[in-house]
C-alpha cells in the first residue's frame, strides 16, 4: 500500500478543515435563527397574553414607531399588518375602563 506524501495529507486536512468550518457557520446561523424565533415568540406571547396592560400598550407603541423603518420589503410589512395598525383598532381594556 502506497503512503501519502505530506502534500497529500496537508491538502486533505486543508479540506477536512474547510468543511468543518462550514458545519460551524451552519451551525450558528441555525442557532441566531432559533433565538430570533423564540424572542418574536416573547415578544408576540407577551402583546397577546400579558396581565400587564400599561406593558402591553408600551409594547405595542415600541412596535409601530420601530417596526416601520426596519421592515424593508412590502411582504415582511404585510406579515406585521395587524402590529403596525394604530391602537385604536386594538381592545380599549387599558383606557379606564374595567376589565372583567
């Protein structure tokens, strides 16, 4: 059995390295993508379940001054129609009247 020159072995390794970098890179993105899924899952979970209306309606605000300008394509905007809506639209439980 013929042995491999070191060239050989370092051209191997060469590879073996590029493609483990690449498992790594794929690995962190899928890890950045699970923490912004769970953060809008908060966030979202917080604006429709939150015992806290002053929170709620502070949330809700945060969300329509800032969303705006990061939303760039008209179907990212499309699919935050219902959170850019002014507040009137949204329940008036938070305006002094009782919640029961």
């Amino acid at each position: 059995m013929a042995r491999k020159s070191i060239s050989q072995r370092l051209a191997e390794l060469e590879e073996r390295k590029k493609a483990l970098k690449a498992r790594l890179g794929k690995q962190e993105r899928a890890q950045d993508t699970r923490r912004k899924i769970l953060l809008g899952a908060l966030v979202l979970h917080r604006l429709e379940h939150s015992n806290d209306p002053e929170f709620t309606k502070r949330l809700g605000e945060w969300l329509r001054r800032e969303l705006p300008g990061f939303l760039t394509r008209e179907n990212d905007q499309e699919l935050f129609a219902d959170l850019l809506k002014p507040e009137t639209t949204a329940t008036g439980q938070g305006t002094g009247g009782s919640a029961e």
